[in-house]
C-alpha cells in the first residue's frame, strides 16, 4: 500500500502529475482505469479530472474528453468517501444539495484528511489545501454564513486571512514537485484578490522562473512567454524549443516559428511544418496561427510538399475561426484557382488589403486591373502594380503587353 493512497494511485501521480517530462500520462491514465474498476475513490476522483480535459490536468498527456462520465466518476468519488474527491467536486460542479446530503465526509472532515497529507509532504494534497483557499472554498467548507460576522469589516478580514493562506501551500506543492500549483500561485500574484490583497506581479517571474530552472515544461512555457512580453523574444524562443522538446504542446507553435525563422537556431522548414502539425493535433485553444502557418508552408513548398488543397483548407479555416488572415495567400488561391475554385472577385477582396511590400501580390493585383479580372479594367493601375512588383519574371512579361501613348495613356500593345 502506498503511503498517502493506493499504490496504483500513487504510481499514477507520478506520471500524471510529479513527472511531465516522462510523458507517461497515458500509463498513468491506465494505472487508474484499473484502481476505478476495483473500487477505489480516489482513482474515480483523479480520472474524473483526466477526462474533464486539458484545464485540469497537462494539455501534454492528451486525454480524452468526456464531461459526462467525468461528472460520473467525481459523484461516485464522493460517495464512496474520498476527501480529494469531496474538496474536488467543488470545483467541477457536480456538488449540489442532493449529493451533499448524501456524502459520507462533510467538507470540514474532507479537508481535515487532505491537511493532514499535505502536512506530512504529499504534492498533489498541498495544491488541493492551496486550491480551497485560492479559489475561496474555505467558506463552505468552513461552514461560514455572513450571519457568522458581525461587520463587513469583520467579513473582509476573514477572507483576507484565509485567501492569503493559498501562497504558502501552492508553493509547498511547487517545490514538492507538482508545477499545476505554479499557475494559480502566479495568477495569484498577478491578480490579487479584489478589495482585499493588492497584486504583486513583480513575483510572477519568480514563480515562472522556479519552475523553468526545474525544468517543468508546463512552467518553461509561461516563463517564455512572460520573457516575450518583455520584448526578449530571441530569449524567449529558446525557452519555447526546450518546452517544445519536452512535449509541451502550448510552446509547438513557437517552436515550429523559431525554426520557420531560423532565430537563434539553424533554419530548418522541415522542423517548423512537423512543429506546427503537432501544435493542430493537440488539445489546445490556441490553433489559427499554427493553421495559418502551415498553410502557408503547404502553399510554399517549405518543409512539406507542395499542396495547394490543404494550403487553402488551413487558411481558409484559420479566417472562419477568427484568425489573422492571410491576404496575400487566400488571395493568390482564389485568383489561381489552387486548392478551391478560381474566383477573382474574391481574391480581389484579399488583395486590395495589402498594405506592404508584396511583390507576389502587386503581381497579381496588376495582372487582374489590366486585364478586368474581377474588377473593372485600368490599364494604368494594373502598370502600377506590375511596376511595384519588382523584378518578377512574370510581372516583367506581363508589362511588355503595354505601353504609353504619346498622349502619357497606358493602352495595350
């Protein structure tokens, strides 16, 4: 037996939660599959958290989403007594009078179990003891009505002492090992609690900097990303590679840019494309710029091979989910009829947009004015255009088509 849970459960701890760099979620995963099929209430907790999806454990394991049984499995928790299991169904929301009235442990008696677990060292309990007080459960399970106090001010210290509890356990349970209790700890930082404790963001770093030096890839990527905001972006990128590296999937995409780049490491296409791949295939919110990216590699040839369909699928997908879009590339799809119908009304909407210096689009942009291709024809504009594209071969062949008048008109030859 284990020494705070059962051996299946602390085994699967470790890798879900004390050893992200192992990346043996999926083992851990199974570990509990196995101790909630032989009745154990703890596993039927910490699967419920596993299949909640990426919020509650490491978006790296990439378990499956399934709320419902989630909901299920913390019910059943809680019912068979588990104290994480109780303090944990406050957060997910599956905590209601019926279930309350049912329970086998009140809140207070829950949270006695854990304290006494966190007290003697077990990660995972001390991120749970911080948890209660950051996100304000202590009330209830306390036990605590306003009819408790006998003056506002009397309510305000009450929440004061105890929401400052939060930054001495989720560091307890930082150092202990478990990096999920570095991101509220610093939240805590940057935020404060309104009204009560002012934000002390200037700590952020030292909690994000804690974690990159113990090289906890969930901790490397927030540090990164703090050093970014700091303008130190070639700084930053190395960071995002060894979060990368490590199987952090929130640090694919600027990784995969680093390399497209070739800031601060060697230039490698191939590298970045496989990057972006994996940053589309994770569980993760943040997608169009990888989509953009690789359609753009796609379109180009760069790492991958060429392929016009999949080029305007990602960019395409890319605007429709409220991306930056792409001008130049959806516009040179739509005007050549690559990988969707040609459709030169459209493509002018993209490319009327351009704003800087884009030979490749000025290109197109002129081709279209001189020839009336989706908007009116004007000989003149379109020579405008095919003059700014520089020493494109193609912009060069289109322009031997005219020439000026002695009268200074541009007509065609």
């Amino acid at each position: 037996m284990g020494r705070f849970f059962s051996d299946k459960v602390e085994q699967a701890l470790q890798c879900i939660y004390y050893d992200l760099r192992a990346r043996r979620g999926q083992e851990g995963f199974q570990l509990l599959q196995q101790a909630v099929q032989e009745g154990d209430a703890d596993a039927c907790c910490l699967l419920a958290r596993c299949v909640y999806g990426p919020e509650y454990t490491w978006p790296g394991h990439n378990f499956p989403v399934d709320e419902q049984a989630g909901d299920e499995l913390m019910r059943r928790s809680v019912l068979m007594g588990s104290a994480i299991g109780t303090l944990l169904s406050l957060r997910c929301g599956v905590m209601n009078r019926q279930l309350a009235r049912a329970m086998p442990l009140s809140f207070q008696e829950a949270f006695n179990t854990v304290l006494d677990k966190a007290e003697q060292g077990e990660p995972l309990c001390q991120m749970i003891i911080g948890n209660s007080y950051y996100w304000g459960d202590f009330p209830e399970i306390q036990g605590k009505a306003r009819e408790d106090f006998v003056s506002d001010t009397a309510v305000k210290d009450y929440l004061r002492e105890n929401y400052a509890k939060c930054e001495d356990w989720l560091w307890k349970s930082l150092r202990s090992g478990i990096s999920g209790g570095g991101v509220n700890l610093a939240n805590y930082y940057r935020n404060g609690k309104a009204g009560l404790i002012p934000p002390r963001p200037e700590r952020v770093m030292e909690v994000y900097r804690y974690g990159a030096e113990k090289g906890y890839p969930d901790l490397l990527f927030h540090y990164a990303v703090e050093i970014d905001r700091q303008g130190k972006r070639k700084e930053a990128f190395g960071f995002f590679r060894r979060a990368a590296e490590l199987g952090e999937p929130r640090a694919f995409f600027w990784a995969g840019y680093s390399y497209e780049l070739g800031d601060g490491v060697p230039k490698d296409n191939a590298r970045a494309a496989q990057y972006y791949q994996q940053a589309l295939a994770a569980p993760i919110e943040e997608q169009v710029n990888p989509a953009n990216r690789l359609g753009m590699c796609y379109y180009d040839g760069r790492g991958v091979e060429r392929d016009y369909a999949k080029a305007f699928q990602l960019l395409k997908w890319a605007e429709d989910n409220h991306g930056p879009v792409m001008l130049y590339y959806l516009g040179a799809c739509y005007a050549n009829g690559q990988g969707t119908q040609q459709d030169y009304a459209k493509a002018f909407t993209y490319l009327k947009q351009i704003d800087w210096d884009c030979h490749p689009g000025f290109y197109l942009l002129g081709k279209m004015y001189c020839n009336g291709l989706g908007v009116p024809m004007d000989i003149a504009k379109g020579v405008e255009y095919l003059q700014k594209a520089g020493d494109r071969p193609d912009a060069k062949e289109e322009l031997r088509h005219y020439k000026k008048t002695l009268f200074g008109k541009w007509v065609r030859r």
